[in-house]
C-alpha cells in the first residue's frame, strides 16, 4: 500500500468530506501498517494518521485512512494481546451492562460486536442472559474462546445480512465504533436487528476526557487504529442521527491493574520497558484501581 492509496473519510455526523481543522499532522510510515499495529491493547507505539476536527459539529477523525478493504484484513490477521486484562475488562464492561436493569432490559437475545475471544459473553451468560452471539474479524481471537461461546460466535466484520431483523434484545459495542470508516451504517444494521424497545451499550474513548486534554497528541487513544475519537455530545449525536433514543451518556470508570496502567504511560521504551517487566512480576503489578480515565458509555435505545 502507497499513501496514494488512502481514502478521504467523511465526518460521521454532518457526512461532509473536509470542512476540517488539522489538530495533528500523521507521522506514520506506510509500509509499517500491519496487523500487529492494529492489535488490540498492544504497547502504545504513537503512530497515527492525520487528525481534524470537524468544524461544524466537532467530530473528531482520522483523515485520510486506510480503504475499509485494507482495514478489515488487517483486523481479520490481528492478534488477541490482552489476556492479563481480561478478568478486569470483564468487571468494568459486566458492571454497566448491569446498569440496562433500570431500562427494562430483557435477556432473551444479546450479540456482542468485535467480541474479541468471548470473555463479554461469558460474563452476559453469567447474569443471566438466555442466548449470547458475537461477531468477531480476528480468526486468533475467536480460536481462543471458551468452547461452548465459540459455536456462538461469527468470525467476520459486521454487514448486512448476518443476524435477523428484530432478534435481539440487547446488541454492545466496546471500543468498536471508535474503528470504523462508516459507524452510521453499522448503527443502522444494530437497529435493524435490534428488537422495538431494545438497547444498545457503547463504550469508547473520550476525546474530551481530563486524560486526552492533558496528554494530547501523547495520549494513547490518539492512534492510528483510530478513525473516529467521540465526546458526549458527539456520540450521543451520532446515535440520535440513525434513530435512538438516547437514555444515558456518562463517564467509566475502568477497574484497571497498575501494570496495565504503566503500560499507558507517555514514556520511551527504554524506560517504560523495564518498569513493565518489574511489574509484571510484582504484586505491585496485581493491584487494581477503579478509575475514570478516558471512556464514555452510552446507553441507547430503539423506539417501541
């Protein structure tokens, strides 16, 4: 791939190519792109394409990118990185799916979008959901799941077609929409498919959050997996544009291992390296921490 070969991306709220203010110019080499840079919660490594906010509704993104084509592949040969995270990610996504209770939740059908090795729908099994499904493009991520998840789970990227229209009652979305060259078509298929009355919980990153505003350009979330970055409003105005009715935006708080939360540090390898490898053979490394980071969710739902 040539730089000539990346793709203007349109602003996913307003759908207008350009009309942008640069916030940081891309500082990628091309021929660097693969699979490893697009592995989930690897080791930060700074990289990303040019970044613009969009002048009429603030929407921050990635622009130009690579193709869709070339992105889904790259995610297809990508790796699962974050098995010594797992138990903590699956507390914090557990806790606000918990939250759906007070919006009349049913637990028939729940499908889960970029579900990784299944860890999510293991916990939504464990709180009672009937049927859990999850679509998956990593073909590493899915070999790893536990076996009974695994029959459950599409290894593809999501389109059209795949699930039912009206057959789940609650579809979620972790660190997903933040991906994606179009999220509005997406969020039409999810509320195709989405039962009348039925809930979407998205969590993303927060291009607002006090941690992006500090660390700007060195914070992690800038990076070139990224192709949009949300604030409350944004996210909650994307939502709104595909049909939603939004019940809930606020901050998360991540339960987080301190040896994770070195791995996010702005540091040089150098450094950052051997305080990784004391941590990760510490009981300093062990503790965790609940803390509000950088990430919003939102908890949207289609109209009866």
């Amino acid at each position: 791939m040539e730089l000539s070969d990346l793709v203007s991306t349109r602003c996913a709220i307003c759908q207008t190519l350009g009309n942008t203010s640069e916030l940081y110019p891309a500082n990628f080499d091309i021929h660097s792109i693969n699979p490893e840079i697009f592995s989930a919660r690897r080791l930060p490594d700074r990289l990303h394409y040019r970044l613009v906010r969009c002048n009429q509704c603030g929407l921050v993104r990635s622009d130009p990118v690579a193709p869709p084509h070339v992105l889904a592949g790259l995610y297809k040969q990508s790796a699962f990185t974050y098995t010594r995270e797992v138990e903590n990610i699956k507390q914090t996504y557990g806790r606000y799916l918990t939250r759906l209770t007070k919006y009349g939740v049913q637990k028939n059908e729940l499908l889960e979008i970029g579900c990784g090795n299944g860890f999510f729908l293991e916990e939504a099994l464990a709180q009672g959901y009937l049927n859990v499904r999850g679509i998956e493009p990593s073909e590493r991520s899915v070999l790893e799941a536990r076996s009974d998840v695994r029959q459950n789970i599409v290894c593809d990227v999501m389109h059209p077609g795949i699930f039912k229209s009206e057959q789940f009652d609650v579809i979620c979305l972790f660190q997903v929409l933040d991906h994606l060259f179009d999220p509005g078509s997406l969020l039409d298929e999810c509320f195709n498919i989405l039962k009348p009355g039925g809930l979407i919980l998205c969590l993303n990153h927060n291009i607002e959050s006090w941690s992006a505003k500090l660390l700007k350009e060195l914070s992690p979330i800038i990076d070139i997996e990224h192709t949009f970055l949300y604030s409350p409003a944004t996210l909650s105005r994307l939502f709104q544009n595909h049909g939603s009715i939004s019940r809930q935006v606020a901050p998360v708080y991540n339960i987080y291992a301190a040896s994770y939360l070195a791995h996010l540090l702005p540091l040089p390898t150098s450094i950052k390296t051997p305080i990784l490898n004391f941590l990760n053979k510490s009981f300093f490394g062990k503790i965790t921490l609940s803390v509000p980071l950088g990430n919003i969710y939102i908890v949207a739902q289609k109209p009866l």
